[in-house]
C-alpha cells in the first residue's frame, strides 16, 4: 500500500513518531512514497529527519509557536504568526494537493500537521486520512485532568479537532486504554524508533543529562550547575556556540541537538531532566532511566504530558530545571509493564491503520455518495 506521511515540524516527537511509523509500515510491506515537515520561522528541521525520508521529504509552511524570553510560549504571538502566514499556507495547501496527485497514496497518515485538517475540511477527497498523535488522548475518558489552563485546553481541544478533521484518530498512550471505535479513535502504544530498541536498558550512568529544546532553560541549568559543581551534566539545547560541544567547565557541556549522540548518551546517563515532550519521555522510560520532567511554561500540552507521565509512575513533574531530585531517584517502579505495552505498538499501529484505512474509505464512499 502506497502511503504519504504529513508531519507536524513543531518540536522533534511528530519526527520521530514518523520515522518509528515508516520503518514499522515498511517491514509489513508498505511503501512511504512522499512526506511533508511543517516549517516556521523558529524551528528548522534536523538533520535526522531530513536523512530518514532525503528525496521523498516536501518542507511546507505551517503555524508554530512562538515564544517568550526562550522559554514559555507567547500566545499572543502564536496567534499573530499564525495569521502572519495565511499566504504561506495557501501555497502549503497547495503542495499538499499536488502530492497526492503525484504519488497517489492509498492512505494519508498525518502526525498532528494542522494543514492536513484544513485540507481534508477544504478540499475533500476519498482518500482516507488516520491522523496520529498523543493530543488524541484529550479526548479520552482515562486522561489525565487539570483544573489549569482551562481557556487553553479548550484551545487545544479545537487545534485537535482541526488537525484531525474528517480522519481517523490514533491516540498514543503511555498506558492501554480502550479504544472507542464508534468516535474513530483508536489507543496506540508510543511509537519509538528502531534505534531506541537497540540501545542497552537500565545502565547505571555517571552523569546527568538534559534536553533543553527552548533556548532560555539554559539559565536554569547554569544556575544549579553553579550549587552543584562536582555533578557532570551534559546539556543537549539549540545554542549558537555550539558547534558540536562547548565545555563550560570541568563537569558541564552543553552539546549541539544531535538525536543519535542524544540518544546514546540518555543509555548511559544516571537520569534525565526534559521538557515534557511526549517522545523524550518515552525514551527515558524505555531506558528505564529517573526522569525529571519541567513543561514548557504556559504550554498546556506539556504541562498535561507531565500530569500523565506522572500519573502512570514514568516521571516526576517540576516547574522548573532544579535537578536535584535525580540524584535520588531511581528506575521507574512499573517500567516493566511500560516496557510491555509499548513492545504490541509493532503489531498494534499497522493493523490499526489497515483497518481504519479500510473503514473510513467505506464511510468516505457512502459520505460523499449522500451528499
């Protein structure tokens, strides 16, 4: 079955998510004919990714976030961004359409991109659309709550609904849950990539190691750096002098994004503090690695991926990248049954969506049919 991935460019988990999903679609015999990366201004796209998918890879324009002071996200400025570049995404409309024509993909499998939504709203089309991603899971019964950030899960909640427009949803959990097929939505383990599988689990690790993706956490960790000299910390954070390492002293280093490098290194470190991006949290998990996890601030996504990792006994939340905490915790008490639950998603995620392909071109025939 020919199929064409359309992949969110905000942060590295839809990436990852992508590449995990093309190498397990293609061992059951699939075959990934084109890809998209949504690009803004304040992201670009690594390395790894460009290398995983090189001729098939089509970068369009697509809304971001934009943030404050490095760290938290400015939502004022994501709005004005995002209508900013109406013209821009025009023309990514427009890409996406002119994919289709030329690869003829029998199913469209899209990783939160929320063109893929306004495309599907815009321009309807047969071709069925299974759109994947743990946001999914707000729409879950078995999620995690908070009485926080409420205008901003309502938010959320409609920025779902639109990247998932006229699709099948795949959830990704930490934890199984029930899916509930009578709403298309379907739970699905975390899709990690061939080369976390490879790495050796639970070594005990001399150093400590950090994922800073926003610019500004760096202060935080200079900070505790400062109360804690004799602790060796590698810091992995998007820094201009970093080219590919920068010793600032005899115990901390801060290292250019790199995501093999990181991921070797997060085998053989003694504890991770992250952001809580969904992927880096499977990641250390799966390592069975302590993880301290620090959402970005006024981001409603991470700070519910920290209430769920916590909630399933993965992670501790924090507010800020005191890392503390690490030097006395020790391998997650259920990773386990963690470990267990994310080995089904080989079988799991392409009978899903073989399934849901099939189901929603039947009820797309019939939608379009009647109407």
């Amino acid at each position: 079955m020919k199929i064409m991935f359309t992949v969110q460019g905000d942060g590295r988990g839809h990436m990852t998510q992508a590449i995990s999903a093309a190498q397990t679609l293609e061992r059951q015999g699939h075959e990934i004919v084109a890809v998209t990366i949504g690009t803004n201004c304040n992201r670009t796209v690594p390395d790894f990714f460009r290398r995983a998918f090189d001729d098939r890879l089509t970068h369009i324009s697509s809304p971001g976030f934009s943030l404050t002071g490095g760290k938290g996200v400015a939502v004022l400025g994501t709005l004005s961004h995002a209508v900013r570049g109406i013209g821009h995404y025009r023309k990514s409309l427009a890409a996406i359409r002119g994919l289709i024509e030329s690869a003829r993909p029998a199913i469209i499998v899209n990783f939160l991109e929320p063109l893929t939504g306004l495309f599907n709203l815009l321009l309807p089309h047969s071709i069925p659309v299974v759109s994947v991603g743990h946001q999914f899971m707000i729409g879950h019964p078995a999620f995690v709550g908070s009485p926080r950030f409420a205008l901003q899960q309502w938010v959320m909640r409609r920025f779902v609904s639109l990247a998932g427009a006229r699709s099948t949803k795949m959830a990704l959990s930490f934890y199984p849950a029930a899916s509930i097929p009578e709403r298309h939505l379907f739970v699905c383990p975390p899709l990690l990539r061939q080369e976390v599988f490879d790495l050796p689990q639970d070594l005990p690790g001399k150093f400590l190691l950090a994922y800073v993706l926003n610019q500004g956490y760096a202060e935080d960790i200079l900070r505790w750096h400062k109360a804690n000299p004799e602790v060796e910390l590698h810091c992995f954070c998007e820094k201009p002098k970093v080219e590919p390492v920068w010793r600032y002293d005899s115990t901390l280093f801060f290292h250019k994004l790199d995501g093999a490098k990181f991921l070797r290194m997060m085998a053989e470190c003694r504890g991770v503090a992250c952001t809580a991006g969904f992927e880096s949290l499977n990641e250390a998990a799966w390592l069975g690695k302590p993880l301290l996890v620090i959402p970005v601030a006024n981001h409603v996504e991470q700070h519910l991926n920290a209430l769920d990792a916590e909630k399933a006994g993965l992670a501790v939340a924090a507010t800020e990248f005191d890392l503390t905490p690490l030097l006395a915790q020790k391998r997650p008490a259920n990773v386990n049954a963690y470990r267990a639950w994310v080995r089904q998603a080989g079988s799991v995620f392409p009978s899903v969506i073989e399934q849901a392909g099939r189901t929603r071109a039947q009820d797309l025939a019939l939608s379009y049919a009647a109407g």
